[in-house]
C-alpha cells in the first residue's frame, strides 16, 4: 500500500536558546491551526523546511521523535536560511515541507552495544539518537558517544553531557584546537578515538554524523578495526 504524500505543516518558533557563538538551538512548535505530533520519523531524520523569502533548507531533527509537540534544530549562522532565522527568531515564517532520510534505527539493535561518532555540527542527529537510547537505557548494552570539535566553545550540547552521562552513556569529548583556556580532554580527530571505543564494546553497531570526508574515513577505520560496514550506519 503506497504511502500517504506528506502533508505541509506550517511551524512558529517557540523558544531560541544559544548554544555557541554560532549555533543556536531552535524549537519549533505546530502554528496555529496545524499540528506536528502525528509526525513520525526516526532519531537522526532530516526534515527539509521551507522560510519564507529563502526557499528550503535540509536540516537534521535534533529532538528524539518522543517529544511528539516540538521539534527542535540545532542551527548554525550562516548560508542564507540559518542567517534568515537568526535575523527573524520568532518572527521567522516557517513550514515542515516533507522528511529525507532514513534516520538511525536504533530501534532495530535493542540489546547491542552503541557507538555514535558526531564532528562539529552534526552532533544534531546524533543528539537525537542518544536522547532516544538514554530514555531505554535498559533496552541497549553499553552506549558510547564520540564527539569532536574545532574548539572547546564549540560544543553546543555541554549542558546535556552531564545528563548522558548519568543515563549510563560513556562520553568522550575532543578537539582539533584547544588553545589556551585549560582544555584537558582529548586532542585531535574523533577517528583517533575510534579504536578504544570499539575495543570497550562487544559486537557494536556504528551511527555516524559529520562532513562526507569525516565519514568516509570514520567508516574505513571502523572497518579496519574488525566492525561489518553493514554495521556502520548513516543518517541519510
């Protein structure tokens, strides 16, 4: 039986709280007279919205598909829809168009072991995935979480970390260039970190989010490492 075609649902900005310098993290919640909570995607989908004077944008849903009356977006300014949104904030004329993707099914692997890997922000659908797994954590093995960034400032999700961490999620954090401000955890690209989270797990399946090359790498590794790249997963 054929799907039903994706209905448009118009959307208005509930609350905008900054996350960086750069990112800010946005929710959307149903306009008036629409409705968003019979929405169905998977953690990590993309949605494709549509602001009025720009045209669509693809955006990765950044709330897990629990939370049924808001959707939330991590998004960065620049490019003429993330600029457009900083500009209007709660002015801002915005529609849910359609969803791309297929998302991490993370549902499909209950009682395996986790291993997400996010650079920069693509941290967004990953947030979303390890928010979903977190509320079940009794559902899954262990459940690790690799995350890079340019700069300690550049994490936009440190205020969830401590949250994570206390549903059982091991968090491991690094950056490419610490500076000076006292940064002591881990240095360099996330691929480096890859081999110890795969040695502390059994049989892991691999979410993985970030720039084309940054995955294409990731993947090489992860397979060199003795992981099935049937098991190394893509959200689009």
């Amino acid at each position: 039986m054929p799907e039903s075609p994706f209905t448009t649902r118009r959307l208005r900005v509930e609350s905008v709280a900054r996350r960086t310098d750069s990112v800010w993290l946005f929710t959307f919640v149903a306009a008036d007279g629409d409705r968003i909570d019979d929405v169905k995607f998977e953690p990590g989908q993309v949605a494709v919205l549509s602001v009025t004077g720009v045209g669509e944008a693809y955006m990765a849903i950044a709330s897990a598909p629990d939370v049924r009356h808001r959707l939330e977006f991590l998004v960065k300014n620049e490019g003429p829809f993330g600029t457009r949104l900083f500009d209007l904030g709660h002015e801002s004329d915005v529609s849910l168009v359609r969803l791309a993707g297929h998302g991490f099914p993370v549902d499909q692997f209950w009682g395996r072991d986790l291993l997400f890997v996010a650079a920069g922000t693509a941290i967004a659908p990953i947030r979303a995935a390890v928010s979903h797994v977190a509320a079940r954590r009794s559902s899954f093995g262990r459940l690790i979480l690799v995350h890079g960034v340019r700069h300690p400032h550049d994490l936009a999700v440190d205020d969830e970390i401590d949250a994570w961490r206390r549903a059982d999620v091991d968090v491991v954090l690094t950056v490419t260039q610490p500076g000076e401000n006292g940064w002591r955890g881990s240095t360099g690209r996330v691929q480096k970190l890859l081999e110890a989270a795969v040695r502390a797990s059994t049989n892991p399946v691999a979410f993985v989010c970030g720039s084309r090359e940054m995955m294409d790498e990731t993947t090489a590794v992860l397979v060199e490492l003795g992981m099935d790249k049937e098991h190394i997963i893509r959200n689009y």
